[in-house]
C-alpha cells in the first residue's frame, strides 16, 4: 500500500495481487472484493487472478433505445446524401481515378515520411522547419487584419478555381 499527499488530500494506492491459492470454497475474485473496501463498484473491476483493476473513469448507464435510434437516423440520412451526391455525378471513372490517385499519394507519402523519421536528427530537422514555418505563416497572414482579408480573398479565389464557379 502506497500513501501520498497533495494540497492537502491523502491518497491510497491499494494493489493487491494473490500468488497463493485461496481458502477452501472463497473464490480470488470475493476474495480481492474482500480488500476492496468502501469503493465504489463502478471504480473496481475484479480480474480472474484474483486481482483489482481500478477503472479511471465513472461507469454510467444510458439508454441504449434512445442512443441506437439517433444514430440509425443519422446514419440514414448520410447514406441517403451520400446516394444522392453520387447519382448527380456525370462522370463517375474519371471521380474513381481521381480517389484512387488520391489514395495512392496518400499511401506513397505514408511510405516516404515513414522513411524520411527513420534518419536520426531529420525528424527533429523537419520539426523545427515545419515550426518555422508555421510562424512565418502566422506572421505573415494572421497577425495583421490587412493581411487576414488578404488571405480570406485568396481563400475564395482558390475555391472558385476549383469548383469553376464565377458567380459571385
């Protein structure tokens, strides 16, 4: 058993774990119980060893008709927009390619930075230039209000060059 304290507060750190074999008719998990305490049962879980595992979090008890209709609605309705979306494509191989392609640079850069953090010292390099980096970037269009309307300008332009819209 394990005491510290801290501003004041005393805590107990109990681990308890049984090498020996129980009593004649006490089963190790009552007998772990046993030292358990004034616990909560939300916050001690007993293992087959005869030992206690002390859960972090509080268990809490919900509903589960008003969490599984919710979240079969919203399923629903995504895979219908999703449907929909898909049924308006025109051209539906050249948006396969183009997700496979996307997929396909994911997976290569996967590869690449994979190797690039094996080297020693290049991903702290990296690190350090992506800080670099960042703070230029901050510096340079969001620290200044001009320069934030600057940025939200090019933001728009970039969009509508690729969605191709020019209305505005």
């Amino acid at each position: 058993m394990a005491m510290a304290v801290a501003g004041g507060i005393t805590v107990t750190c109990l681990r308890i774990c049984t090498t020996q074999s129980p009593p004649q008719g006490v089963a190790p998990p009552l007998m772990a119980l046993k030292f358990a305490g004034k616990l909560p049962v939300s916050r001690v879980s007993v293992l087959r060893t005869g030992s206690l595992k002390f859960s972090p979090l509080p268990i809490k008890a919900s509903s589960s008709e008003d969490t599984s209709t919710t979240s079969s609605v919203e399923t629903e309705e995504f895979l219908a927009n999703i449907k929909e979306k898909w049924d308006a494509v025109e051209n539906k191989p050249t948006v396969l390619i183009y997700g496979g392609g996307a997929l396909l640079a994911l997976w290569v850069s996967s590869i690449i930075v994979g190797a690039i953090n094996s080297v020693p010292l290049l991903p702290k390099l990296m690190e350090l230039i992506g800080l670099g980096y960042a703070g230029w970037f901050v510096y340079r269009y969001l620290l200044f209000k001009s320069s934030r309307k600057e940025l939200a300008s090019d933001v728009e332009e970039l969009k509508k060059k690729i969605t191709g819209s020019t209305i505005e």
